[in-house]
C-alpha cells in the first residue's frame, strides 16, 4: 500500500529535550516535505526536500533540522524543542514537482507538547 | 495581504445544499490549484485540482477557476453530513502554499 509513515503519533516532551519525528515513504517520491498546522494559521511549510541530500527552508525553519540521506526517509529534528513548538506536524511526499501528477501524499501526523 | 486566502467559517449548511468554498490568491503566475479535505484529527486529502480557466466537475464536487480574478472555489452539490470537515485551498508557486481552510457543518 503506497503510504507515508510518521511516528510517533503523539509525543509530549520538555524544553530543550532533543527529539526526531521520522517520516518515511515507500513510493519512492522525490519530493519530501514538513509542514506544522496551528488554529488559524493552516499548514505552513517548515523544510522541503527536492532529492536525497537537497533541502531547502520553507516559511517557518527557525527551530527546526532536516535530513535526507536516503530517498524513503525525511526525519524531522527539534534540536532544543520549545513550548511555541507546539503543534500538529504532519509529513508529505509527492512526484518530482513540475509533473502532471502534484497530488501531496500526507502522513497521518504527529501531535507535539512541548511542555 | 496572505498569499492564499479563505474564509474560516465555520460555514454551516443543511443536507442537500449546496456548500461553497472560496479562495482567493496573490500571486498572479500560480498556474495550478487544489482542493485538500481533512477531516478532524486526520491528515489532508486530495479532493480536486484544477488547472485551467472555468468549471471542472468530479461527481458532487465542482472546482471553479477564474485566474483573472485571482479566485478559485469548491462548490459542493447535495451536502452530506459526512462533507463536515475542513477544506484547503492550496496554490502551487513551485511549492504549495495552503490557505488556512474553511471548516464546513453540513446539519442532518
């Protein structure tokens, strides 16, 4: 089944404790992206991925670390994780972009407390 | 002015209205549109996308595209109670940027 995994689906840490959230995709998708979602504010990109060892900050990287290492995986990492971090993060991946196919493929998301 | 723009609703309607969604967009050269549903606690899904000036039609669900005005709307035919959910607009400008959605109520 073509699908994105993320876990976990709830994390409650505390300030300043390291944490990754993993996503990982199995169809074999070029593009790989994070996004937060807060009340009000919709989905709001955090980084992107073009390709295996290409990422680029999007609207609200400040906080936030981003690997691509191998073209499945896409982890997130809160280096020292802050109350503001607070927030819904959901995983996505679709076909290189500029193709016919743009549908984004969403992980079910990762609800973080940041206490 | 916010790239992509909605109303957050909520917009409530009885079953078997029709539901309408708007969108409006700043940028002119976004070429590509799309509709997303979440339902609550789930992640965004495909529902439609539309690339050219006019109507396009998928069962219930009809994307309008009017690029000279900037807008593209969702319209909904015979709501059902399971259309309850929130719907985002997104714009592609060589990434998505998604509106913060409109939470649409379809009563029984």
């Amino acid at each position: 089944e073509a699908q994105v995994t993320q876990n976990p689906r709830y994390l409650i840490t505390v300030t300043g404790k390291k944490l990754t959230v993993t996503c990982s995709q199995n169809m074999n998708h070029e593009y790989m992206s994070w996004y937060r979602q807060d009340p009000g504010l919709g989905l709001r990109q955090i980084y992107y991925s073009m390709n295996v060892e290409v990422t680029d900050k999007g609207d609200v990287p400040e906080g936030y670390k981003v690997s691509r290492k191998e073209k499945r995986n896409f982890p997130l990492i809160l280096e020292s994780p802050s109350p503001n971090q607070t927030s819904l993060y959901f995983c996505a991946s679709r076909s290189a972009p500029g193709g016919t196919n743009e549908k984004l493929f969403f992980g079910s998301g990762t609800q973080l407390s940041v206490l | 002015q916010k790239e992509v723009e909605q109303n957050s609703g909520p917009l409530s309607v009885p079953e078997g209205a029709i539901a309408s969604l708007n969108c409006t967009y700043s940028d002119r050269v976004s070429q590509s549109f799309f509709w997303y549903r979440q339902y609550s606690g789930k992640s965004p899904e495909l529902i439609m996308s539309i690339y050219s000036n006019g109507d396009k039609e998928d069962g219930r669900f009809t994307a309008q595209l009017n690029k000279a005005s900037q807008y593209v709307s969702l319209l909904i035919r015979d709501s059902q109670p399971s259309d309850s959910a929130t719907y985002l607009c997104a714009v592609n400008r060589g990434k998505l940027i998604f509106g913060q959605g409109t939470e649409l109520s379809v009563k029984p």
